[in-house]
C-alpha cells in the first residue's frame, strides 16, 4: 500500500477538500469523507450509511480505504483527524477518484447529479481528444482549468490580507474585489 501525502487545502471548480495522494498508488488522488460530506451538504455519519450500505459495491485499495483499519501511522491521521474523530468513528473512510464516482451513484443528490455530469462531460470530452489526437483541446481544457485554480488562490490570498486589515474599507475593497474574482461580477462595496 502506498504512503499517504497529504497536500493540503485543494480546490477544484469551486470544491474545497484536504488534498491527499497516495493510498490507492503512487500520485493518485483520493477524498476524505469528512470533505465528501461538507460538499453535499450531509453529515458524515449518513455518508459513511449509505456506503456501508453498499459496502460490496467499493474495492478496497481500489475504491475505499478505512484509515481507520488500514494501518496508517498515527501522524498521517493527526493531519487528517483530531483524536476525538479517530476515537470516535467506527470507519474514517478515504474514497479514490473510482470511489467518489460510485458514491455520486449512490447519492443522488442534487449536488452529486451536478458533479457527476461535470464528471461524465470532463471524461468523454477527453476520451473525444483523445481519440481525434487533438491535443490542443487537451491543452485547452488544462488551460482552463489552471486559469481558474489560479483565480481561486488570488481570491484566497485577498481574502487572508482582508482579515488581517485594520482598515475597514481597505477590508470591503479586498473582499469585494475577492469574490469578484470568483463569480467573475464586479461588486461594489
């Protein structure tokens, strides 16, 4: 089984979850349920349900990972966990990219039919260029995407500096000028 890294705060189209690589293999991705929860606006305790529900749907090392179970040293779960939650919870599971994808099945959800369309058009658009070989939609999307990551650290970055302001227009300024950046509207403060 492949170290844990855990890469911090990540944010993908809006999504904001703890970046983890490792796990499921060397730089692969993997979600936390704890961030699965928070995202669809559930506790984590119904998220753990309804996969110990289907439980025989997920693959361990492929789709899920008990940390709890899976031998994980303690510091990587200090990372991740407070020692209340690891004592606490009977599973502390970690879904691969597979997995979450199986659980957006499971869900349905409003949110969970968003995202696995996101997921759905992300994949058959790739599959598409990559079947025509054209690399310059490849290109294209991975532009976008870093334009968009970069926008989101911008606005975090104000939105740090605004906290720490004294000023209170400074601090309205920052902030309208931080969610501008993310909604692409310009806000007056």
């Amino acid at each position: 089984m492949n170290e844990l890294k855990v890469i911090g705060k990540q944010d993908v189209a809006g999504i904001h979850f703890t970046g983890i690589e490792g796990g499921f293999g060397e730089k692969k991705k993997a979600m936390l349920v704890k961030d699965i929860a928070v995202i669809h606006g559930q506790t984590i305790k119904e998220i753990n349900r309804r996969i110990n529900a289907n439980r025989k749907r997920f693959h361990d090392g492929v789709d899920i990972i008990d940390l709890k179970t899976g031998g994980f040293e303690p510091p990587v779960l200090n990372q991740l966990f407070s020692k209340a939650q690891v004592g606490n919870s009977n599973n502390l599971y970690m879904l691969s990219e597979r997995g979450y994808a199986k659980l957006l099945k499971i869900l349905e959800d409003d949110t969970a039919w968003e995202l696995y369309d996101k997921l759905v058009d992300g994949y058959f658009s790739m599959r598409q260029a990559i079947k025509l070989n054209d690399l310059e939609i490849v290109k294209n999307k991975r532009l976008e995407i870093m334009g968009e990551n970069a926008k989101t650290r911008k606005a975090q970055l104000l939105f740090k500096i605004a906290m720490e302001s004294d000023s209170d227009s400074a601090k309205q300024r920052l902030l309208a000028e931080s969610a501008g950046l993310l909604t692409g509207e310009t806000i007056i403060p």
